[in-house]
C-alpha cells in the first residue's frame, strides 16, 4: 500500500466520503473545495445523484465502471443518508458542482 493509504485512490467511495468528512470538519473552505475538485476529477456523476437532480435507479448493477454514471449511482444509493445527516451538505455540493 502506498504511503497516503486510500488518500490516492481513485474511486467515487473514497474520493466523495472524502469531501463529506471536509465539510463536516471545516465547512466550506478552501480544503473542502479542493477535495471536491479531486471527487469531481474521479466521477462526475456522483453529485447529480446526491443532490436528486438525477433518480437512482431502482436496480443497481452487479459490476460498475470506475468514472462511470452507474458508480456514481451506486456511490450515492450507498452514501445518500450519511449526506442527509450532515446539515447543508447536500446544499453545498449542489452549489459547488452547479447541480
């Protein structure tokens, strides 16, 4: 494993929960923001999902493409009530992402 553990990695899972534990710790700053570039460079799909602009489909699949629309689906049926708990971050990510 690299030194920066799951730091790199590239998948929609780390990469997002990433920008979620930013806003949680610092709001919207300059970190958050600069993580959510990172999340957005990963897969652009994930927040049309998250902020509702797109539904989830009701059946998920067995495999997904890495930057793909279906794992920004699945990121966000795995994910969608951590965000809700998070006061504004829905809101927020709706802002930053021009969803």
């Amino acid at each position: 494993m690299n030194k920066g553990g799951y730091r790199y990695d590239c998948a929609a899972e780390w990469r997002y929960t990433r920008v979620l534990l930013a806003f949680i710790k610092k709001g919207d700053s300059k970190y958050t923001r600069g993580e959510l570039k990172i999340a957005l460079e990963s897969n652009q799909y994930v927040p049309e999902y998250l902020t509702g602009k797109k539904p989830i489909p009701r059946y998920l699949p067995a495999t997904i493409m890495m930057q793909g629309e279906d794992e920004g689906f699945c990121y966000t049926a795995r994910n969608i009530k951590a965000w809700r708990k998070v006061s504004g971050a829905i809101d927020w990510l709706k802002e930053q992402a021009s969803c």
